[in-house]
C-alpha cells in the first residue's frame, strides 16, 4: 500500500486543504488504509465509492471489513463516502442475478443506519457543506434504465458559490458530464489502475474497456483517480500497479 501525493493549486480557497482519497477498499482488510491515513492527518477523507459490496442485504456478511473502516476513519477526519456501483448492487454480476426489474431494495435500512451511526457523512445524489465547502456524492447510473447517472439531484450542488468537491465513483462520468460544470474537484476510483499498467497505461478497466483514458493520476488539474486500495482481479494480480490512498494538498 502506498500514498501517493499530488498538490493542487487554486486561489477559490482562503487557506491550505488535505484531503485523502480512499476508493475501492471492497471490504477488504482495512489496517493498512488507516495506518496510511494515520500519516497523511488530512483535513478531510473522501470516499469515492465500494468501501463495502451490495446493501441490499444480499451480501451482508461480507461487509465486516467495510464497516470497520466506515467507522474507524470518521476518528481520524471528518469523512465523506459517496457509493460506486458496488454498494447499490450494481456490480454486472450483481445486476445478472438481481436484475432492477426485480425491484429490490438497494440500501436496507439497516444498513443505512449502520452508515449513520458510523459518523460519516453519506452523499448519494446529493450535498452538504463543511466548512464553506461543498460536497458532493454522484451515484451511479448503471441501475437506470437510462444507463445514465441523476444529474438533475445535484443542481442545487452545482449552484452553490463556494469551493466544490464531487465524489463520483465512475471517472468516465468526467468527461461526459461534469467537464462543463462549475467543480473545483472531482475524486473518483473505479478503474483500479486498469489493473495491469503497461508502459504507464492501464490495461483495462470496468466501463471503459481496453487502454482507458481514466485510470489514475490528475487530469485537467480537477480530476483525481484513485486506483484503489484492494486488489479486486480475483486470480488476476496487479501488474506494476500497487494499491493506492491518495494524499491531495490543496494549496
């Protein structure tokens, strides 16, 4: 596990910023996550999505290790955790066995309760305000029938006048559309480095295929990928892509 450091510069915000990026823990074992946490003392750490797998009570026995980071991390910095697909079940072989059609209940309340009372602050579809600062949690839009995320849900979060910060899991969301809103910053995960990196490319990831674009690194000054803190490939190892939490100074 390492910590990987970028600085951002910006002049929208009257003193210095750390953030931490976590993404893509699916609860796994999170002792490394939060000693590396312990390093960074961060200001604020985001979570782009699939600390945990499905909500929906299907798989609750295999989110121990995600609560336990959902709730040591809250001790460290106030913690924001926007869902990926993987928490709303979105997951493709989660969707090939329980379709939308099927009309489940994606997040049980018991489990909404157990993000509740962890002390973070839970951000699907919509915004709050931490210090002056906007934060944002776009969902995804694999459960739509459209395929589509819910953007209309963030207009209030697009309008405010202050510093922003998006938690969108999916970074392909990037530059279709959020590359024209006002954001400041946009944290995501899901590609996992693209698993393999070759010649200091990744080699596939979820929803962009073969060489995607978006896999890790900062693009446009605003965009941050995290390639994860799990190794999520099953009997397929990372290839000189180690896992990752993300240490953003603002400046």
């Amino acid at each position: 596990m390492r910590i990987k450091n970028y600085t951002i510069k910006t002049d929208r915000l009257p003193r210095s910023l750390r953030i931490a990026l976590v993404a893509d823990l699916h609860s796994r074992d999170p002792l490394q996550v939060i000693e590396a946490l312990g390093k960074i003392r961060p200001d604020l750490i985001c979570i782009a999505g699939d600390l945990t797998e499905a909500l929906d009570g299907t798989m609750d026995d295999k989110n121990t290790y995600g609560y336990a980071a959902l709730r040591a991390l809250p001790q460290i910095a106030p913690t924001f955790y926007a869902p990926g697909n993987h928490e709303v079940g979105a997951s493709h072989r989660h969707l090939r066995k329980y379709p939308p059609a099927a009309g489940l209940v994606r997040i049980t309340p018991e489990n909404m309760a157990r993000i509740e009372q962890s002390g973070a602050c839970f951000l699907h579809n919509t915004h709050t305000e931490w210090q002056g600062i906007a934060i944002g949690g776009l969902g995804t839009g694999l459960l739509n029938a459209s395929g589509l995320p819910d953007m209309d849900a963030l207009d209030a979060f697009f309008a405010h006048d202050g510093y922003k910060i998006l938690l969108c899991h999916h970074p392909e969301y990037y530059a279709k559309y959020l590359r024209d809103k006002d954001v400041d910053l946009v944290l995501s995960g899901h590609a996992h480095g693209g698993q393999w990196r070759l010649f200091g490319r990744g080699l596939y990831a979820p929803d962009q295929g073969i060489f995607p674009k978006y896999t890790s690194g900062v693009h446009e000054g605003r965009l941050v990928i995290s390639r994860g803190t799990a190794n999520t490939g099953g009997i397929i190892p990372r290839l000189f892509n180690p896992r990752e939490v993300v240490c953003i100074q603002i400046n």
